[in-house]
C-alpha cells in the first residue's frame, strides 16, 4: 500500500507532504504534520529569521530521536519555485543551498526533515558580509539554567555598551542566544573579530561565570562561542523545532522575560498560543542594525596589548595571528610528573583517549557514540562504578564534544581526572559505548 500524502495550499502554492503520520517525536507523538503545520502557524516570526538566507539543511529523515545529516547541497529534484544561491565554504568547494522566503518554501523544507532551521548570517543578495552576530552562550555541563541567564544579561550590557541591540532567545536545546543586526559592510573574518572581542569583554566582567577560552578543558561556567560568527557555521534561528524529546522550541524573548524563564515553557504545543497572544518578539530586530566600529576598535585594543587572536575552527586554515591550534594539554613542554602521567589507550585501541596524541592531562576517554544520549547513558554507568571518585569532578571536568563529520554527528565523552588524587585515579578502561564513525560512513 503506498505511502499516504497530504496535500497543503501554502502561499498560493500546492507543498505534498510525504508520510505526514510518520512520528518525528515519540515522547510526545507529534508527527512530520504536525511539525509542518507549527512551521505554517508561527510562519511570520520563523521567516524573519531565515528569509532571504540560504540554508543547511539538517534532515532529521527517522524523527527527533534518530540520527541527523547535514546537507548543504539542495535536493536536485525540487519544485521550480525553490530559489537556490551558490555558495563557497572555506574548504574551497561550492554548493547550491535553498533559500526561504515564504511559508510554502518553509513548508516544503520541513517535509524533507529539518526539524529546526540552520540560517547563514548572510542574505542571498550579499554573500561576503554577515547581516548578524551571534552570540551563543553555551554552558559546560552542570552549569544551571540560572547561570546562562546572569550571562545573558551580561551579555545584553556589553553590547548595549558598544552601541548594538540584543535580541535574546532561548536556543531551545541549552543554552540561550542574543542575536544583533549589523550594517552588510565588513567581511566574515571582521565580524569574528568583534565577536572574539566581545566575548572576551563578557569574560572579563563575570570571570566567574562566563568564558571566553576555546578548549574544553580549559572552560568553566558559560562559554561564549565566538567561532559561531565565522563562516560556514550556522545556529538554530527563531521559532526552530529542536530534537529534544518534549519538541521545545527556541523562543524569542523580552529582555524583561529574561530573568524568570524557564526554556522548558516553550514547545511545539505552546509557542503558538504565545504567538497568537504576544506576536513575534522579535519584529523590529531589522530595524536595529548597528556598527562593529566599537568592537573592532577593542579588538585591536586587545591586539597592542600582545593580545592573541584566539582558536578558530579545525577545518579552517591556521590564521595570521592566531595561536598554535593544539588544546593547552597537548602542547609540547616539559615532562609532566608521574602524578599526571597521560592515559592509555582504552583496552582494544590503537590510539590514546582522544584518537591523537595523548594528552599531558589525566584524561580518560567514557564514550564514543553515534548520539549524546547513548553516550551519557555510558557516563552514568562508569558513574555508577566510581561513584567514589565522582564527587571530585566538577562540571568542567566532564567534556563532552560533539564530533562534525562529513555528514552528521557523534559523540565523545571524556574525564579530566586533575582533581583526583593521584592515587585514587582510575585507569583507562574499555568504552562504556565504542562506535566507530569512521567504519559507520564506510557502510
């Protein structure tokens, strides 16, 4: 028996939707056509964050639950309706990425899985410099809500400073993003800079909240994800869906807002009704471009005074002024006492714990898996087996990293084990979860 179909008139187009009873989220059993008719009902917020911009699609093809692909390229077979731009990535290679301007457009990405909308900061109509800087506040784990909201504000001040207008949301996953409109007239590596610059200042008025340093192990608190703004990368816009199990959504917020919300208020089934009550909260957000001058001129502040550019992206090109791309624990130096001795391999590895050089840190690798919930059940049964040592840890000692492949996603989660006892730390054991990526995209 064939497939059933829907078929939707949008915008004075006709969109079939395939599989429209198909279960995107099993928890709350919202289907592909219910995810779509979200789309159509918050249509006119969703589309100021993405209209005009071309767009990765991240397909989510077996639901919310299953495993994401990231594809640039726009399906060859696409009505003639969906407009395409061509773009250049720093690999040196092109692609052809839809780009959205109505709600028949949005419906029609949506029926190809995209669960949440992945927006470059550029129009389509100028491709070399960035409409919008993003911060992206991003906790370590254990960091509570609470936190991310005191460096949102923080965050809403620092700009307000430098002559931009913050437009705070929460991410719908968990952290929060304040995004600013700026004038089309400094390239991508210029917007970086300002936004280094920015999360550098953010840093420095709570220490002991945010951070602005790149790897991992050397984070605490809230990170401010600067390489967000460099090119290629793209976030969750406004209204997106997110694959949690109770379909939350990124929900654009009053700074007054702020303060008591709670990210969990906003899902698929509520942010209509608070749309139809309160509208788009973010409308306006395209009248408020503002200049970089003021951050551009701390950044070279910050480059007299010996400065460093910091880290950018692994599959970017090593920089003029940055400095050497290896995490703090990788760098050469002197032997490190037998105290910190790096880890071995996990048993039945080739490599050390990270699959590269091992580490001068007393790092052990807990899992590699092809999603973050299979590799936090693993943490929690290496938890359950030490559960003496786990009280030493603090949250910044848990890394979990989300590995990009060429297509999609995995997870690894490792333990730096500085605040142990050397006595009392554990030895590398075999992976609580062993996926092999690589072996996976050969299949």
């Amino acid at each position: 028996m064939p497939d059933r179909k829907e078929i939707l008139e949008v915008a004075g187009r006709t969109v079939q939707v395939s599989n429209p009873d198909k279960v995107y989220f099993p928890q709350t059993g919202h289907t592909k056509l219910d995810v779509i008719r979200y789309y159509l009902t918050v249509a006119d917020g969703a589309l100021r964050g993405v209209a005009g911009r071309p767009m990765v699609l991240k397909r989510f093809v077996h639901g919310a639950a299953g495993e994401a692909f990231f594809q640039k390229r726009a399906p060859s077979a696409r009505p003639e309706w969906i407009e395409t731009v061509e773009l250049s990535f720093p690999s040196g290679r092109t692609a052809e990425e839809v780009v959205v301007r109505d709600a028949a457009q949005l419906a029609w990405v949506a029926n190809l899985g995209c669960i949440d909308l992945n927006p470059h900061p550029v129009r389509a109509s100028d491709l070399d410099h960035p409409d919008e800087l993003r911060v992206d506040l991003d906790p370590v784990p254990g960091v509570g809500w609470p936190q991310i909201v005191a460096v949102a504000l923080v965050a809403r001040d620092v700009l307000a400073d430098f002559g931009l207008v913050g437009w705070p949301k929460t991410s719908g996953s968990r952290g929060m993003h304040v995004y600013c409109r700026i004038e089309p007239r400094w390239t991508f590596t210029e917007v970086r800079s300002a936004a280094v610059a920015l999360a550098r200042e953010i840093e420095r008025r709570a220490p002991d909240l945010a951070t602005a340093r790149w790897w991992k192990e050397e984070r605490h608190g809230v990170f401010v994800d600067y390489n967000q703004n460099a090119k290629d990368r793209t976030v969750a816009s406004a209204y997106s869906v997110r694959p949690t199990p109770d379909a939350r959504v990124s929900a654009p917020l009053a700074w007054d807002e702020v303060p008591g919300c709670q990210p969990e208020a906003f899902t698929i089934d509520t942010m209509p009704v608070r749309f139809a009550a309160v509208g788009d909260l973010s409308a306006g957000i395209d009248e408020a471009a503002g200049s970089l001058e003021p951050l551009l001129k701390l950044a070279a502040d910050h480059e007299a005074a010996g400065l460093p550019d910091a880290p950018w992206p692994p599959h970017f090109d090593k920089q003029a002024g940055e400095p050497p791309r290896v995490q703090p624990s990788k760098r050469r130096a002197s032997p490190p006492p037998a105290s910190s001795a790096p880890a071995r391999p996990a048993p039945g590895q080739a490599s050390g714990p990270t699959g590269r050089r091992k580490s001068t840190m007393p790092l052990i690798e807990i899992a590699r898996a092809a999603s973050q919930a299979e590799a936090m059940l693993g943490l929690d049964r290496w938890k359950e087996r030490h559960g003496d040592i786990w009280p030493y840890l603090e949250p910044s000692d848990v890394l979990v990293d989300s590995m990009r492949g060429r297509s999609s996603t995995w997870t690894r989660i490792r333990l730096n084990l500085r605040n142990v006892p050397a006595g009392q730390r554990p030895a590398q054991e075999a992976l609580e979860v062993d996926y092999d990526p690589w072996a996976a995209r050969g299949q």
